[in-house]
C-alpha cells in the first residue's frame, strides 16, 4: 500500500498542489495506472510523467483528489527486421482519483474513465 504522508501533512497549506504533484511525478507504472490508461502505444514509459492536481476534497476520514497525469508510451512490434513499428514515443493522458487516508496516509488509487 502507498502511504504519501508528506501529502497528507501539506494538507489545507499553500504547498499542498506542490507537493502531490512532486509525489505522484516520482511514481512509475509499478504504482499508477498508467499501462491500464494507454490509448496511442502499448508500453507506458516512467519517464516524462507529469501530474496535474485538478479538484480536491475532504471528507471526515479522508482526502480525495482528482488528478491529470501526462506521460508518454511507445509501440513496441516483434523487433523483426521487416518490423515497421514506429519507434517514437507517444503523448499519452489519463486522469486518476487518489483517496488518502488521513489518520494513515494509505492511498489508493483509481483509473478514472473517460
């Protein structure tokens, strides 16, 4: 389970956008969902993540932020010599829900639909 206890201590502070933004851009596809939100390539890349915090809200017992995320993907074909796969990577979005655990810092977090 992730526990981002520096967002939960930044919450209601000025740095608070700052600091989930750091948190989730040092994630790789291990921890976000990112495999899961390809639309363009078929490998999710844990380079060039970028995050975006676009609502938050507290309930009693937990944080729960919306979040875009931006990172990039690449097709991957079977590495033949008559292969014509592109090579490039590709621009890639998703939007993720994160509900915190405010006593814990526990974390979930959820792939949002289009």
């Amino acid at each position: 389970m992730i526990k981002l206890w520096d967002v939960v201590n930044a919450w209601g502070t000025p740095r608070f956008n700052d600091i989930i933004k750091t948190a989730l851009e040092r994630m790789g596809v291990e921890q976000l969902p990112l495999q899961q939100a390809l639309s363009f390539s078929n490998i999710a890349l844990d380079t060039n993540i970028k995050a975006l915090p676009l609502s938050c809200i507290e309930t009693d017992n937990s944080i729960i932020v919306k979040v875009s995320i931006f990172y990039t993907g690449l097709t991957s074909g079977c590495q033949c010599a008559d292969d014509l796969s592109p090579v490039d990577e590709q621009n890639e979005y998703c939007e993720i829900q994160l509900t915190i655990q405010k006593i814990s810092a526990e974390t979930m977090i959820r792939l949002l639909a289009d």
